[in-house]
C-alpha cells in the first residue's frame, strides 16, 4: 500500500474522519495546487482511520489527486489500495464515458442519467462542493461545467448513490465520464446485464462498467477499502477494443451493434463476495490500468 513519486507530496491535511468535499476543503485544494505550480503532487491527507465519502474519493480519482494517511513509520501510503479485510457489503460502482463531438449547443449529463436510469438510478441533485442541494438540471450543469473546463468536476445523487460527473476537452471533442458508488444494489441479473449493454451500444458509450464493492460503508469509503472491488462487466466502444474480443481468458466476451459501431462486452465470473482480487488483475492484463474504473 505503499507510494513513490519522483516529485515530492504537497498534501493538504483533514483532520476530520469523515471527510467530504466541503467548499473549504476544494478551495484548500485550489489553493495548495496554485502555489505548489507543478513543483510537487498535490494530494490529500487523511487519519489513517477515515471514511471519506464517495463524492470525495471519485473527486479525487478524476482529478488525479491522491488520498494518503501516514504510516507508523511516518512514510505516505497509498489509501487507495486494499488494506485489511474488505467488510460485507452490497454497494456497487458504476462507471462510463462518452466522446461528444464539440458544439455549441453541446447539453452535458444526458449520456450519464440515461446509464444511470438503464441500472435504476436517477439523478436528483448536483452542485461542486457537498451536501448537494441543487436540483438536476442539465443545462445548469452544462453552463456550470462549461465555466471550469478544460477539466471540470461536478457531483451528483440520488436516492442511494452518488458520484461525481466530470467532462475534459480533447482534440477529438468533449468527453463526458461519470462515476458513481449505489449504497443497496442488487447487482447484475442475466436481464439487467443485457439492458446495461444495449443502453451503452444505444449511446455509443467509449467505456462502461459495474464492479462490486466490498470494501464500502454506506456512501463512504474507509481508508483502503476502495481496493476492494469485483468487476462485474465492461462494455467498450470501438477505438478502445479495435476488435480485439479473445484475449480475456477467464471472463466471456461478446460483440454487440453493427459495423462501424461495434462495442465489445467483458463479462467477468460472477461473485457474491470479495475475491481476492483475480477479477481486477484479469482486468488489468487484459486491457492495462487505464482501463480499471
């Protein structure tokens, strides 16, 4: 659970031990990487006993910020990585992207409650900073991420999830990700499995997926805990498959649509408790990290 860079850590320290993205803690991360310009990894620092809440840690995950808590012997570690044993739970990640084409008339969020709405999700509120309390809307949420790209990061919940929406500016246009943990969900029936796939293949989605998480409380997540996840299936669009369906060894693979808009679905085995980790290094020989959720 260790952590090395070549550029030293700035962290910004929270007392607390059940952080959030409050507005003081994201100004203190604006602030610390305005005057750390490139000179150190800004990350966030935590009691080695804290639960952050999922809004927070997938913040921190789409901003490339990481979480440490320091160790006996002083050094940072990674709270990120599994730690420990993974608790019972019966929460599940869900996570996605899609390339929008660059427009003026471009309405954000559209791809992310339709995902969401295919799992039995619906987004209720929004906002920067937590609690949430700002009614979904896309076009606020348009306009609102507009004001922060080339990167901007929102939130949003609903009954029992939350997660964090954030879209990025590339050469090929405006890419749209979500990334959201459900508290109580009952996982991916054969049924439920198939609907999530065609809403992906219907939305030209680059990447989608569902991975158990055993390592949750509530809406939060222990330091460590997040390690704890099952993937479950991955969907992915064609630039990021490019045909390749063998390759998977142990998981069932399937094309779905048509020729030019192929998608590729990863089925791994399914499970009802955490397992030891061989669903997520099946994932991560077969397509490498960027592809790990």
């Amino acid at each position: 659970m260790g952590i090395m860079t070549s550029l030293p850590l700035v962290p910004v320290m929270t007392p607390v031990g059940r952080p959030w993205l409050s507005a003081t803690l994201r100004r203190d991360l604006q602030q610390a990487a305005l005057e750390t310009a490139g000179e150190g990894i800004l990350a966030l620092q935590t009691p080695a006993d804290a639960i952050a809440s999922y809004p927070l840690v997938a913040f921190l995950k789409a901003a490339g910020l990481p979480w440490v808590v320091e160790g006996p012997d002083g050094a940072m570690l990674d709270a990120f990585g599994a730690s420990g044993a993974p608790r019972p739970s019966p929460a599940v990640v869900i996570y996605g992207s899609v390339l929008h084409a660059a427009a003026s008339d471009l309405v954000l969020g559209a791809f992310t409650s339709g995902m969401l709405a295919a799992a039995g999700c619906t987004p209720e509120f929004m906002g920067h900073t937590e609690p949430l309390q700002e009614p979904w809307n896309p076009e606020l949420l348009t306009a609102g991420l507009r004001g922060k790209m080339p990167l901007a990061i929102g939130l949003l919940s609903g009954n029992g999830f939350a997660g964090v929406l954030s879209a990025y500016r590339s050469e090929a246009g405006v890419v749209e990700s979500f990334d959201v943990l459900v508290a109580a969900h009952p996982g991916t029936s054969h049924a439920g499995r198939a609907r999530l796939e065609a809403a992906a293949v219907d939305a030209n989605a680059q990447e989608f997926g569902i991975d158990l998480h055993f390592g949750a409380a509530g809406l939060s997540i222990p330091v460590g805990g997040d390690g704890f996840r099952v993937p479950q299936l991955l969907v992915l669009g064609p630039a990021l498959h490019q045909g390749k369906a063998n390759g998977h060894g142990g998981a069932e693979t399937e094309i779905l649509g048509t020729s030019p808009f192929q998608h590729l679905a990863i089925r791994y085995p399914e499970s009802s408790s955490w397992d030891g980790g061989k669903a997520r290094r099946l994932q991560h020989r077969a397509l490498g990290p960027a592809s790990s959720g």
